[in-house]
C-alpha cells in the first residue's frame, strides 16, 4: 500500500467549519486532496486557502466559475442538482491533470462533509485486489454532535472509491456517483465506508433539504464509549443492534 497513489476529489459549498473535519480526514489517507470550490461563502473560501497554504503540495483547489446563487438551503440543492454532473466531471478533469504527473491508483470522492474511518486502506486493499471497479457504500452513519453519537440511516447507496480509470466520466450523468463507463456488476456494496456529518455542529446544524426536522423523528440515537472512526465493521453493527440511548430528535433538542 506504500506505493499506491490515492487521489481525492471534493466538491467544496458551503460547509465552513465541517472543513476542519474533512480536509484533515482526507490528507491522513491520501496523497493528493483535489478541491474544487462552487458557490461557496467567504468563511468556506478562507478556511479552503488556509489548508491550501498549510499542505502546499498536497492540496490543488480550483474555482468553478459558475455565477453563484444566494437562498435557502432547497434552493441552493435546486442549483446543484442541475449542474452535478458536470461539476463531477471538472474534478475528474482536475484527477486527469494530476494523473499525467503521477499515475493514479485510486480515485476517491468523498464529499466535503464526510469523514475517512480508521480502516480506509483495509477498504482500498480489498479493492485493488478484486476485479471490482468501485465501492459503494450500503449504509450512512450520521455523527451527532461529536464522534461517540451517532445514528444510521438507509439511502441511495454511492459509488466513493475507485480504480482509477482515466475514461471516468460523469456526463451524461447516470446519478449515485456511478460514473461512466461503469456498470453495476463493476461495483461492490460495502458497510459504512465513511462517517457522515449532517449533525455534527448541533449549536448550527449543517444540513441539505433531505435532513428536514420532520425526516428526524423515530430515528434511534446510539452511543460508543470509543471514537466511531474507530471502530470496525462488526463493532459498529454490535453496537446498532443494542438498545438505543434515545431518539435522534430528542438529543438535538437537548442539545441546540
């Protein structure tokens, strides 16, 4: 694994201090951190160029140049849902450039509010050594004010870490990050591949139209004496099989 050459994209909102979560998750396990800023505010920008200026050859960042859209938090969604695929695929020029630098191994694409658990490179070894192309993950754990709260989630699964293929495209976009020329049968469905971070800032929670108070009731909350980041595959799953300590509604309320 020393020798392999791990690349990730990240497309870059308005996510302001989730970025000092993210950014330092993903220079643990990757060489290059490629970022590419769309409709961002000024306090995401400036905490954008700091990492930039504090990793100098391990963070690139570009701009979008797409006129920006100032609203509430569905219309913003409204905006991105409309030019997703060919802001994907401006980072997947961005890997391009770099892989005629250095050739790429792995091409990961986690998002700006996600985090990298302990055993990433378990996950990439895995593989490198199939005949799969991609891993997707099946289940998203939600990090509720801190790494020991956490809840689970059933959605959409997306494609986040792939063999590096220079024909990767996302246009025409095909949704669940299941870029071109890829198929299903090329893609391999793994447990919880990252933490997820919708409610970590409970004083201000960052969240998209689909974190809407409504979708939070009945959701069980659980608690973990270690870092969830830490923890593995079955330990999580132990751990969601035990009583609950409550509902993810009522915690946020006894904590914001």
């Amino acid at each position: 694994m020393e020798n392999i050459n791990i690349v990730q994209t990240m497309l870059v909102h308005r996510e302001g201090d989730l970025l000092d979560e993210s950014i330092p998750s993903n220079i643990k396990f990757c060489n290059k951190v490629l970022i590419l800023l769309d409709n961002f505010d000024e306090y995401t920008e400036k905490k954008v160029l700091f990492y930039k200026e504090k990793y100098p050859n391990k963070i690139v960042v570009k701009y979008s140049n797409i006129e920006s859209l100032e609203g509430e938090m569905d219309v913003l969604n409204k905006r991105f849902k409309k030019i997703q695929g060919f802001l994907r695929d401006s980072l997947l020029a961005m890997a391009r450039r770099e892989d005629e630098k250095e050739k790429i191994d792995i091409l990961t694409m986690f998002d700006a509010d996600e985090v990298i658990r302990s055993n990433i490179r378990e996950k990439i070894d895995f593989l490198l050594k199939s005949d799969f192309s991609s891993l997707m993950y099946s289940r998203c754990i939600d990090a509720v004010g801190d790494y020991y709260h956490f809840t689970v989630r059933n959605i959409h699964s997306h494609c986040r870490i792939f063999k590096y293929n220079r024909a990767l495209t996302s246009l025409p976009e095909r949704g669940r990050l299941i870029l071109r020329p890829l198929f299903k049968k090329d893609l391999f469905k793994c447990k919880y591949l990252f933490i997820h971070l919708p409610y970590f800032n409970l004083k201000k929670i960052y969240e998209r139209s689909t974190y809407k108070t409504k979708d939070r009731a009945g959701k069980n909350l659980w608690k973990t004496e270690k870092d969830i980041r830490s923890l593995s595959d079955k330990e999580i799953t132990r751990t969601i099989r035990r009583e609950p300590l409550c509902l993810l509604s009522e915690y946020i309320k006894k904590n914001i």
